[in-house]
C-alpha cells in the first residue's frame, strides 16, 4: 500500500504539474501576444510623438513669424502706404459729400441758385432804390439851405466876422 500511494502521489502531481505546465505555456504565449501588442503601441506612439515633435516645432516656428512678421516683412512699406491711401481715399470721399448732392439733388441747386440770384438782385434793386431816394431827399435839403442864404453852422459852432472862418465850439481850444 505504500508503494500504491506513491504511484497515486505521483500521479497527481504529474497530472497538476501537467496542469501547470499548460497554464505556464499559455501564460508565456498569451504574455508574448502582449508584449507583439506592446511592441506595436510602442512603435506607434514613437510614430505619434515624432509628428507632435514636429507639430510643436512647427507651431513654435509659426508662432516665431508671427512675432516677427512686422519687422521682417517685405511688405510692410506697401501695407502702410495702402492704408496711407485709403486714408487719403477716406478724406477725399468726406470732402466730395457735398459734390454728391448736389449730383444726387439737381433740382435743389438749380432752386438755390435761382434764389440766390432773385436776393441778388433784389438786393441790387433796393440798394439803387434807397441810394436815389436819399440823393433826392439830400438835394432837397441843399436847396433848402441855399435858398436860406443863412451859413449852417455845425454842432453849436460860430461863425467869425472878420475871418468869415466857422468855428466849431468843441474843436475850439479856448486857453
């Protein structure tokens, strides 16, 4: 019997050692597919941090452009000559808005200038008018005064005798 329990002993153990061994081995492959698995991630990651490398690299030489561009660019004379343009462009069209009226407007200037030259000659009219009428009215009072006879003696002044000069009483320097 003892020799019956060794056979039996050993029986199971090379049965669980069996057992074990299959575990070990599908361990091992299943370990190996992971690390084929791994090796793949591996290399695809290098890929992936090579192109963020570049990517990065790229974005810092952009960025370097941008933070240069205004004083290495070929073209900034022209750009500020462009807007030194259209700022003149800006002034000239703010001083054409009054051209642009009248040429949207015909009919207003042609109002206003037949105003203008009705006042004007309105004006004229009245002007000549009041000149005749007060060369009338003056040539009245002259005759009046030559038919007088009498010398008028402006603002309080007095006439000497002997001199036949007027003198006029606030110009007088009686000292």
């Amino acid at each position: 019997m003892p020799g019956d329990q060794r056979g039996d002993y050993r029986k199971y153990l090379d049965t669980n050692f069996t057992m074990i061994t299959s575990s070990i081995d599908s361990l091992a492959e299943q370990v190996g597919d992971l690390n084929k698995t791994l090796s793949g991630v591996e290399i695809h990651l290098a890929t992936l941090n090579g192109t963020v490398k570049d990517h990065e690299e790229f974005k810092q030489h952009t960025q370097n452009v941008i933070d240069n561009r205004t004083l290495n660019c070929p073209n900034l004379p022209l750009m500020k000559e462009c807007i030194g343009l259209k700022n003149q462009v800006q002034k000239i069209e703010e001083d054409l808005l009054e051209y642009k009226f009248f040429k949207k407007y015909p009919k207003a200037i042609v109002t206003l200038l037949a105003v203008a030259v009705i006042v004007a000659i309105g004006g004229i009219g009245w002007v000549s008018v009041n000149q005749r009428k007060l060369q009338i009215g003056q040539e009245s009072i002259n005759a009046k005064v030559d038919m007088m006879g009498i010398p008028v003696n402006p603002r309080g002044a007095y006439q000497n005798d002997s001199s036949k000069e007027v003198i006029d009483s606030l110009k007088f320097d009686y000292r």
